[in-house]
C-alpha cells in the first residue's frame, strides 16, 4: 500500500513538472502565396516572360520572312545552291530554337532561385516567430499535403505570419 502511495505522488509530482508545450500552425501554401515578396516576384518574371515572348516572335517572324525569301528564289538556284541554302537554313533554325530555349530555361532558373529563397525567409521567420513566442511546435499544412488534419482557429497562425512577413517586407 505504500508503494501505491508513493507511486501515486510520483506521478503527479512528475506531471505538474512537466512543461506545457504551446503547438501552433501555418498554411504554407496561403503564406506563400499571399506573401507580397512571392506576388512581387511573379510580376516581375511575368514581364520578363512576356518580353522574352515578344523577342521570340520577333525572330521567328524575320526566320520566316528569309525562309519565305528564299522559297521565292529557289526556283533560279542550282540543285546544288538550293541544297547549300536548305542546310543553311535548317542549321539557323536550330540554333535560333536553342537559343530560345537556353534563354527560356535561363528565365525559369532564376525565377526558382528566388522562390527558393522566399521560402527559405519564410521558414526562418516562421522558426524565429516560434522561438521569440514560446511555441514548442509550430506545424505546416497546406492542401497538398494535409499535416495538420484538425487544429483550433486559437491554434492558426497564418494569418499572424503572413501580416508580419507583409509588414516587414514593405519596410
């Protein structure tokens, strides 16, 4: 019997020791995409993308338009002359098309070098957030991929981080 009583004041002396832990979560996807920076970002490579595009079209209308020349001429040219300028022509093509897609890829890859590292701020800041507020946990969630099934709206700090993040990007 006095073990039991022992054990018993044991256990709630090792219970009321323990420390709360304070578990909070985020949205990735909605702080993500409603970061400013991230919006920003997009703008900025749209337009990029859009003067890429132009160029593009641009080239390939004055291909076209010395293709189309040549079609004219062909009729005057030697078989042997015709065959040079077909080469000519189809090695122009390829590497005006590799070009466009070196460039084209270029665009892509420093688009995701700086998502990349918009999502690496987030994450710091997220992990300071915790830090300076005593979470011991702070979980990310997103549509895609369903971490947190249920949480309390107390418990949310979406909305929190993504003011925060807002308010410190537009300084």
């Amino acid at each position: 019997m006095k073990h039991v009583f022992y054990i018993a004041i044991f256990m709630i002396a090792f219970t009321s020791c323990q420390k709360q832990q304070k578990i909070g979560f985020v949205d990735n996807g909605k702080v993500i995409n409603e970061y400013q920076q991230k919006k920003d970002l997009e703008v900025k490579y749209q337009a990029k993308n859009s003067d890429f595009e132009k160029r593009a079209d641009s080239i390939g209308r004055a291909f076209q338009l010395e293709a189309q020349n040549f079609q004219a001429k062909v009729k005057t040219m030697s078989p042997k002359t015709q065959q040079e300028k077909y080469q000519a022509l189809g090695q122009k093509q390829q590497t005006l098309q590799k070009q466009m897609q070196s460039e084209q890829q270029q665009i892509q890859k420093e688009f995701q070098t700086e998502i990349d590292s918009v999502i690496s701020k987030v994450k710091d800041y997220v992990k300071d957030y915790g830090e300076k507020n005593g979470y011991t946990y702070i979980l990310g969630t997103s549509d895609a991929s369903a971490t947190v099934l249920y949480g309390k709206d107390e418990n949310d700090l979406t909305q929190t981080i993504l003011d925060a993040l807002n308010k410190e990007y537009k300084k």
